[in-house]
C-alpha cells in the first residue's frame, strides 16, 4: 500500500468500525441492559454478585426487595436505611416498567405485577431464551448457578449480553 493512501484506508476503517458499535448500542431492546452507573448501587449490589441492571425488573420487584434485604436469598444483605433509599430510588426510577422501559419493556411479558417476581431467572422470556442451556452446563463449577450471567455474558458490566 502507498503510504499517502494510509490515513484515508485507516479513517474508513474506523467509520466503519464505530458504525458498527453504534448499531450495536442502538439496537436496545434485546442485548443491551444499561449497566448501574450509581457508585453506590455498584458497591453495595455489585460485591456479592453482578450489580444487575435495574431495567430487568419492575419497580414493584424492586420495592419489594429492598423491603426484605435482610432476608435475601438466604444472606443479610440490609444497608442504612439512608441508603437503602438511595438504592431503591435509583432502581425504581431505571426499572423495567417505568425508565428502562426501552431497555427491558419486551421482558416483562407475562409477569405479574401484583405478585413481583424477585428472580430475573425465574421471568418468562428470561426461561425461555436460556431453554436450550443443558443441566450440565448449568452444573458446571464455573456456573454453578443461573444468576451468574458473567460466566456466560462476559460483557454483562458493561450491559451487553450477545453470549
Ligand atoms: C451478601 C451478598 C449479597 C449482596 C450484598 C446482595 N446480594 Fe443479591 N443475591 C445474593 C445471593 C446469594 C443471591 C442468590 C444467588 C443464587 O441464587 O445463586 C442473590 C440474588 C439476587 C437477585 C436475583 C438474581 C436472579 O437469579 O435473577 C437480584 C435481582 C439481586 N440479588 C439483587 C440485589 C440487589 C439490588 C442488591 C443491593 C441492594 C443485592 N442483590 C445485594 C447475595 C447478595
Ligand atoms: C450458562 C450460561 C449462561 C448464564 C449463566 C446466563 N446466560 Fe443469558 N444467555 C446464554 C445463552 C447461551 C443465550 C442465548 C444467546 C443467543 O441466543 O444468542 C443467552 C441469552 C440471554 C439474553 C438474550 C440475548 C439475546 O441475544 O437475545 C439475555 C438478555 C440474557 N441471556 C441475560 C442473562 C442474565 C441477566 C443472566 C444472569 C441473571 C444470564 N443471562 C445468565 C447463556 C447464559
């Protein structure tokens, strides 16, 4: 290649590769899950597992979890109440059903909200896109459980979930 060509080859292949992540970030909906960006979510919701994203539950999940912390999938997992209110805010206000609505509106299909769901694993469409996933591989040590997305979504953090 002439070397006056090189600037212009390499700026067409930096159009071409942030056309790419922009059609990746636009296309909402089914692979991406804005992350928690509060840093209080993060470290308070993020040390035991992943911070999930508030827009895979609706804000009644969410209530209601914050309600029973210290009875959280068999761990105590309360905080002052000062930021217990903190948390519950920011997830309310980015939940499924209210401001990440463009994010994780298609997941709540089929849920109830009279009766919240407090599992992300247990929502329908979550079941049914994780059907073809065998025991096996659900048993493995690196798996052990359904809620560790990062085992499988290595972008999780970032709010991708392509696999
Ligand atoms: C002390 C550890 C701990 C902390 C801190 C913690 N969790 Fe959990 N969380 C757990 C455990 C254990 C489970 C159950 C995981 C499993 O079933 O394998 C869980 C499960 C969950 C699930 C359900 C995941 C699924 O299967 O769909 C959600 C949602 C969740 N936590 C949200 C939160 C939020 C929000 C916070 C912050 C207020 C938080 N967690 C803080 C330990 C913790
Ligand atoms: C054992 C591996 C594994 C674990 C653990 C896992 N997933 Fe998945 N997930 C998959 C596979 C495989 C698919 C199907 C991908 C596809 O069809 O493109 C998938 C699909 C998805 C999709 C749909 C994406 C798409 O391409 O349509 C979402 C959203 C998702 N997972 C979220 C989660 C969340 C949230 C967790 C944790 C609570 C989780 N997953 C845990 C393997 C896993």
């Amino acid at each position: 290649m002439n070397i006056p060509y090189r600037p212009i080859v390499l700026g067409l292949l930096g159009m071409v590769c942030s056309g790419i992540f922009l059609q990746r970030a636009l296309a909402g909906g089914e692979h991406y899950f804005p992350p928690v960006t509060d840093p209080v979510v993060r470290e308070e919701c993020g040390s035991c597992h992943l911070a999930y994203a508030p827009s895979m539950l609706p804000a009644s999940s969410w209530k209601r979890m914050m309600g029973e912390l210290d009875k959280h999938f068999g761990t105590d997992a309360s905080v002052a109440p000062a930021t217990a209110e903190r948390i519950t805010g920011y997830l309310v206000e980015n939940a499924a059903d209210t401001g990440g609505q463009r994010y994780g509106g298609k997941l709540m299909r089929g849920v109830s909200l009279e009766n919240p769901p407090l599992r992300i694993t247990e929502l329908p469409k979550w079941v049914r896109e994780h059907n073809g996933i065998s025991t096996r591989t659900w048993k493995r040590k690196d798996v052990r459980t359904k809620s560790n997305c990062l085992a499988c979504h290595v972008d999780a953090e970032r709010g991708y979930y392509d696999e």
